[in-house]
C-alpha cells in the first residue's frame, strides 16, 4: 500500500516521538534515519509519472475524440452511462488534485462491442483534457494551439 507523503512524514514524526519517549537517543538515530528514504522514493515515483504526460495536437486526435469534445462542450447526452463519471486517478499519471477534479468520457472505438480503451479525461480548469488510448497506460494532454 502506498501512502501520500505527507502520511509518510506524520507516521516517521510518530516513531521520532516514540523513541524520544521510550528508547532515547540510540533509537532515534535507528528508528528516524530510514523515514526520509520511502517519502523520498514516493515523491520521486509521482513526479516521474506526472512527468509521463504528453500532449497531442487536437487536430491529431481521432475524429471520435472530437465527437466526444464536442459532446463534453454541450453537456452531452452521452452514450455510455459512465460518461462524465469521476476519474479517480489511481494511476497516479495525471497531477494530482483533489477527489472529484477528473472526469471521463468515452471515446468510440470503431469495431469495438464495448466501451473500448480509448478516453477523454477532463480537469476542471478550462480545456483541461487528457486523451489516453491505452486505458489510463498514458495520457495526452490536448493542445489546442495547434
């Protein structure tokens, strides 16, 4: 299970105090000195996955990613009963941001039966959007100036 930071650093300030109240200085120096490694290590793993995002040009998007765009821009209706749900962003690809921030939203795979692996993801600052086509593997964010 990974922990966010700032958990981390709280849990390594309790076994600090800990040692501090039971043990004394010997089991400050075993106990505090391995806390920094594991909220390094968590710090280093999200940056380099948010790093992963690249960015597409919208006009190289398929032409049901623009359908979906489209779709999101008039407030549906949508095809999928998912569509507009939050995305939770467990991947931990996208910059993080509160619960509630993300959303996605089908994008029709021709040939598929199913919902596909194709997705418009969206933040909720202004043509925020993420194009992934692997099913939250990567992410795209759209740029609209090209």
């Amino acid at each position: 299970m990974r922990f966010p930071p700032r958990i981390a650093r709280v849990s390594a300030l309790g076994a600090l105090t800990a040692s501090l109240l039971v043990g004394g200085p010997a089991l400050v120096n075993a106990s505090a000195a391995p806390a920094p490694t594991p909220v390094a290590a968590v710090q280093t793993v999200q940056s380099a996955r948010v790093a992963d995002v690249g960015d597409i040009c919208q006009s190289k998007l398929p032409a049901e990613a623009h359908d979906t765009l489209e779709l999101i821009e008039k407030g549906g209706p949508y095809p999928y009963p998912q569509d507009g749900t939050v995305f939770q962003n467990r991947e931990g690809i996208l910059p993080q941001q509160d619960e509630g921030y993300y959303h996605e939203y089908t994008v029709k795979t021709p040939g598929e039966d199913d919902r596909g692996a194709r997705r418009i993801v969206t933040g909720d600052k202004e043509q925020e959007d993420y194009y992934t086509a692997d099913h939250y593997e990567s992410f795209d964010l759209v740029d609209y100036s090209c």
